[in-house]
C-alpha cells in the first residue's frame, strides 16, 4: 500500500522529497507534499523521515 499524505500536518518543508529513492514525490501550488501511488514502492523511506508525521501507511 502506498503512503498517503496528511495535508493538515505537511508544511511543505520537502524533506520527504529529497529522501524518496524513488521520486514518488512532489509539491503542489499550496507546498503540499504529494505521493505517485503508482510510483510508491512502499519502502516507508518519507514515513521515517517526516518531522511533522504528515505521511502514513494506508
């Protein structure tokens, strides 16, 4: 299952970006994190890394 983003807890700081391996992630227009559930190869690299724990499992 691919990560999902929490768009009230992301503030856009891209840490999550940086550490994908696989860059499944990007931000939209608001600096919201967003996750390619196509791309996602649930590795849970973003969950570890996220200061603001905005990125779960579903």
């Amino acid at each position: 299952m691919p990560a999902r983003v929490n768009d009230e807890k992301c503030e856009g700081c891209e840490t999550c970006v940086d550490e994908c391996p696989v860059e499944a992630i990007s931000m939209n227009d608001d600096g919201i994190a967003v996750i390619d559930e196509d791309e996602c190869i649930d590795c849970e690299a973003c969950v570890d890394v996220c200061p603001n724990d905005a990125i779960s499992m579903v």
